[in-house]
C-alpha cells in the first residue's frame, strides 16, 4: 500500500489541484491524506471525485485555516475511528494485519501545540493496535534537520512533543529518501530557512510488521512543503539492502514471535 502525506497550503486553486494530480499520476498512492486544505467537505468531496478516489474522512476548515482530509481507493478494508481538527484516524484491515493510520497536522503556533499533542499522545497510548502516524508534526528531532543560512536553528523554549514521542513512547521514525528538508521559507532553491517538518513515523509493532516499509520525499511543487511518500512494502528492484536490526524492535512482545518464525523457516529451508 502507497499513502500520499502533503500540507498543501490550500487545495482550492488550479495549480494545487494540478500539482496534487500529477503527485498522484506519478506515485499511484492508494491513501491520501491532505491537511491545512482550507476547504469545506463540499470541496473536498468534489475533489476526490476528480482524482478518483472513493471513500474520505474529513474535517472542515475554519473559515480560511486548517481542515484535514484522508481519501482512499474502492476496495480498501478502511474506517474511520476519530477525528479533531488536527488529526483524523482510520482502521487498516489488510492481509496481514489490522492496523491504525493517523494522518496528523501540527499547529505552527505555540499557544495551540499542546492540546493538539497531549490528543494525538492521548489516542496512541490507548491504541492497542500497531500504528502509523504521518504527517506534517512541525517539529525537528535534531540540528541535522534544520538549514539556517542565518544559523538561528530551531531552537526553542517550547516542549518538543515530538522528541518525546520517539524517545520517551518508543515510536520509531520511519526515515525518508530523496531531499534532506521537507519544508522551506520562501523559494526552495534560495530559502534562508529549510527543516525536516513531514515525516512518518509508527509503534514498534507495525516496524515489526512492515519491515519494508519506506519513505520517500517527493519534489515540491505549489507549496512550502513537500509531499511524502510512504511505501509499507516496497520493492527493491536493483540490490538487496542489508538486513539492520532496530533495537527498539525489543521492546515489542511481537518480537520473539517474529524472529522464532523467521528462524523455523530458515530451519525448514535449509535442511528440509
């Protein structure tokens, strides 16, 4: 399964809508998930018509902010399970597994950040299936994340929510290929300011059943920010990449499970 992440600043304009379809004409996602739309369901219900999806969740814009969307292809086991105005989730069922997806917008804006993340850490530690999250989190892990030409970083007083999620939750950045920074100030090529804003990133137990799983950040076109790409199982057409192990994968009972079944087929294959 392919699901498309983009903050698109706004989907009610010709070269949004032009730059979301070649996004999708290229990459063939079978998930969308849209934030800071700006639009009304109406819209977003005319625009999942256009792009020949089936299904959404939605959440309405306020006035000219905001408004978070995921769309879905016919023939996905997919239901919602909550929404607010920063987030929306949905069931997965698979052949492998049932799952939760979280399409999650941030705010920018420090007075509204902690609501928004004391929700989404609320949901995920009541969660009991494996969980993806992805989105635009409006944070940064590290230095390495951030271009400064003015070297003003991203420091910052505030509770980083997002550190906390992946070090003290146990959640795992699911990484990403392609350009370094996901987000920039102004023109992309001459930007004082680039940082790492979109990622995905997911519980222990849904690394565990997705060891494939990539992200990809695609080229930026109409936006601020760039589209991401998550791949649950890619398909390496060219070298097999070596096997890493992630040590945090201990944590998860699933574990032992996983590594025993692996064992016994490697068992079976090798001396019948």
């Amino acid at each position: 399964m392919k699901l498309l992440g983009w903050n698109c600043r706004g989907i009610c304009n010709a070269a949004t809508v032009r730059a979301l379809k070649a996004q999708i004409k290229g990459n063939s996602p079978n998930v969308v998930f849209l934030s800071e739309t700006k639009a009304s369901a109406n819209r977003m219900g005319a625009m999942m018509n256009s792009i020949n999806f089936s299904n959404m969740c939605v959440v309405d814009a306020k006035g000219s902010t905001g408004g978070v969307c995921i769309m879905w292809k016919e023939g996905l086991m997919i239901h919602q399970v909550d929404y607010n105005k920063n987030l929306i989730v949905v069931k997965v069922s698979d052949a492998l597994c049932s799952w939760v997806l979280i399409g999650f917008c941030g705010p920018p804006y420090i007075s509204k950040k902690q609501k928004a993340w004391e929700n989404l850490l609320a949901f995920l530690e009541s969660c009991q299936c494996p969980w993806v999250c992805l989105g635009d989190f409006n944070f940064t892990v590290n230095d390495n994340e951030v271009f400064s030409k003015n070297r003003d970083g991203a420091g910052s007083s505030t509770t980083n929510y997002l550190k906390e999620l992946i070090f003290e939750h146990g959640a795992i950045d699911l990484g990403y290929s392609g350009n370094a920074f996901s987000w920039a100030r102004g023109s992309w090529r001459n930007s004082a300011i680039k940082r790492r804003l979109n990622r995905a990133i997911a519980s222990i137990s849904w690394r565990l059943a997705f060891p494939k799983a990539a992200v990809a950040h695609l080229g930026a076109i109409n936006s601020d920010h760039t589209p991401i790409l998550l791949d649950t199982n890619l398909e390496e057409s060219f070298a097999q990449r070596p096997f890493r192990f992630e040590a945090a994968w201990i944590r998860d009972n699933w574990c032992n499970s996983v590594v025993e079944k692996a064992w016994k087929a490697d068992k079976w294959l090798y001396f019948g």
